[in-house]
C-alpha cells in the first residue's frame, strides 16, 4: 500500500481498474434489476478491503515469509467471518428482479416467491465465490509485482556491478598502455634518435584521448581509429625497419564504440611481432561492413620472446570488457602457436544518434 501511496502513478492505475470493473458489473446489475442495489455498494467495499488486507499484510507478512498453513487459517477465518457474521447483516434489495415480473411465455409457473428460499441458500455461496476470486487476484497481483520489483532490483545491481567491473578494467589499462608506450620511447632516447620529440608529441595526443575522451561510454569510431593511427605511428619511429609494418583501414567510420577496445591487440603485434633480427611482420586490417567492424591483426613470433606473467594483462582486459560490454553481438578468434599470432575481431557497432 505504501508504494501505491507514495508513487502517483499507481494510484491513479488502480482508481482507473476498479472504476472500470465495478462500473461494468453496476451496469449489469441495472439492466436486470432496472436499478442498482444498496447492497452492490456494501459489497464493493468489503471486497476492496480485503483485497488490500491480503496484499498489503497477508501475502507479504505470510505467504511471502513461507507461513503457507498459517496465511491458509487467516484466509479461511475472513471467508467464514464474511459468510456467516457480515453476509446476514447486509440488507437484501426488497424489489423482485426484473425477470419476475415479466409474463411467463412457456407456462412453466415461474414463481420469485417459491424459489426465493433456494436463492437464499446460493446467495452466501457465490458472495465467498467472489471473496476468494478477490483473494486469489490480490495474492496474484502482489506476487507478480513483488517479482518485477526484485527482477528491476537485480537487474540495477548487475548493472552496477558491470559498471564497477568497467571502471576497474579500465584503470587497469591505462598503466598498461602507458607502460607500454614510455617504453618505445625510452627505446628512441637511448638511441639517441631524432624521433625522440615526435615520439613525445604523439605520446601527449594518446594520452590526451585516453584522459579526456575515453572515460565516455561511447566514442566516435574514427576517434577510436585516429588514437590507434596514432599509436601504430609512434612504433614505427623506433623501428629499424618498417616495411614489414602493414595497415588497412576501409570502410565507413560513421559509428560509435566504446573506447580502448582494439589497442590492446595492436599493442600486442608491436610487442611480439619483431624477431630477434629487428625484422617486424605485422598486418592489421580494420574493415567496417553492414555494421560491423571486423579487426584483423596477424604478427609473426619470435622464439627468444617469452611472455611474462604480466605479459596478458592487456588482452585478458579486453576479452573481460567485451564479455561485459558487447555478450551477444561480438566474436573474437584467436589463433596462436610458436610461429605467428592471429587475431579476429568482429563487433555490431551502433550509429552515432543511437
């Protein structure tokens, strides 16, 4: 009762219901009767009120608590109570209905007089019918709302949850990236490189983007493919040699996606994809196509390369996020042995004004 009190909208939907049921059954009873019966009015209330009894404490305080035999006797007791303590003392209507008072066409002597005993009798009958009705309709009614407020209730707390999950991965990259990148740099410094200033100049626009712009749940997808142009220029300034460096991007950039999806794979062909020659081989092809982007990123291994315990923490970053972000619009192959690594991404991307 509280939250029909407290929340307008209910009020107002359960006004409207019980205008429209008892409304259809007075104008029932006024086309047989030729009136409506004081008693219609007492009866309404009555039903009102226990079904409200039942929603608001005996359904919650019992059945919902598991006193099943208990909440069974309560309910019993007000359905006796009402057949044999409050049925007698509601005044009955003292004009015959409508049927009585019409001729009888088919001579079969149908008298209201000599059958008023009889209706006597079902009459406490079908009024514990419909307080029943009412009962089970509240117990219906308040379970199922009972079940969509925890439904609404869980689903809030998953999705915290997943929040919370999103921030933690997120705080998570960062360093990593981070890491990574001081790391091509300092490779250029100690080689004294000329690259040096522009390696910085591009380190400052990653950071800017990671900073400021991928803290949203979504970016624009050519942001997204600018940061990782970005990135993949900066590596090869520390490479000896950079033919071996392939990229394709095609395809209509006019989506959006969630930031800091795909640079862990790129970052993780720079890291493995030179051999112990300094020769790199590394292919990255992003493709947008029927709104999906498919991201493949093929990089030969090196042998004297070993990962450390560290070495994953990006990836496993990335396929937890996805899990998380994208559950049944994404597939990610992944083929890896002693010689290469291949990666093959595809996500169902969103349009901007979605």
């Amino acid at each position: 009762m509280s939250t029909i009190l407290k929340n307008p909208r209910y009020t107002i939907i359960h006004i409207l219901l019980w205008t429209i049921l008892f409304a259809t059954i007075g104008t029932q009873l006024y086309f047989r009767f030729g009136f409506i019966p004081k008693d219609f009015y007492i009866r309404t209330s009555i039903l009102i009120g226990v079904f409200y009894l039942n929603y608001v404490f005996l359904v919650p305080k019992l059945l919902l608590n598991k006193k099943i035999i208990l909440y069974i006797a309560v309910s019993s007791i007000i359905i006796l109570l009402f057949i044999f303590i409050f049925e007698p003392l509601i005044p009955r209507p003292r004009t015959r209905p409508l049927l009585s008072r019409i001729p009888n066409p088919t001579g079969l002597g149908l008298d209201f007089e000599k059958n008023k005993k009889s209706i006597g009798f079902i009459k406490p009958f079908h009024s514990s019918f419909s307080l029943l009705l009412f009962i089970a309709l509240s117990t219906s009614v308040r379970l199922v709302s009972g079940w969509y407020k925890t439904e609404k209730q869980r689903t809030q707390v998953e999705s915290q949850k997943i929040n919370s999950e999103l921030l933690f991965l997120k705080a998570q990259l960062n360093p990593h990236f981070l890491f990574n990148t001081l790391n091509s740099i300092y490779s250029l410094a100690n080689k004294k490189s000329d690259n040096t200033t522009i390696a910085i100049v591009t380190l400052s626009e990653l950071m800017r983007y990671m900073i400021y712009e991928a803290n949203a749940n979504f970016v624009p997808l050519k942001k997204e493919i600018d940061h990782i142009q970005n990135y993949i220029a900066l590596q090869l300034l520390r490479l000896k040699d950079s033919s071996g460096v392939r990229v394709n991007v095609h395809g209509n950039l006019n989506y959006k996606i969630e930031p800091l999806l795909l640079i862990s794979f790129i970052e993780n062909a720079f890291k493995y994809g030179t051999d112990f020659k300094g020769k790199t081989n590394i292919l990255i092809k992003i493709s947008i196509e029927n709104k999906a982007l498919n991201l493949y990123v093929y990089n030969t291994s090196s042998p004297t390369k070993s990962k450390n315990k560290n070495s994953g923490i990006g990836l496993e970053n990335i396929k937890n996020r996805l899990n998380l972000l994208y559950p049944n619009s994404h597939t990610l192959n992944i083929a890896n042995n002693k010689k290469s690594y291949e990666v093959n991404l595809v996500i169902k991307l969103k349009n901007v004004d979605e």
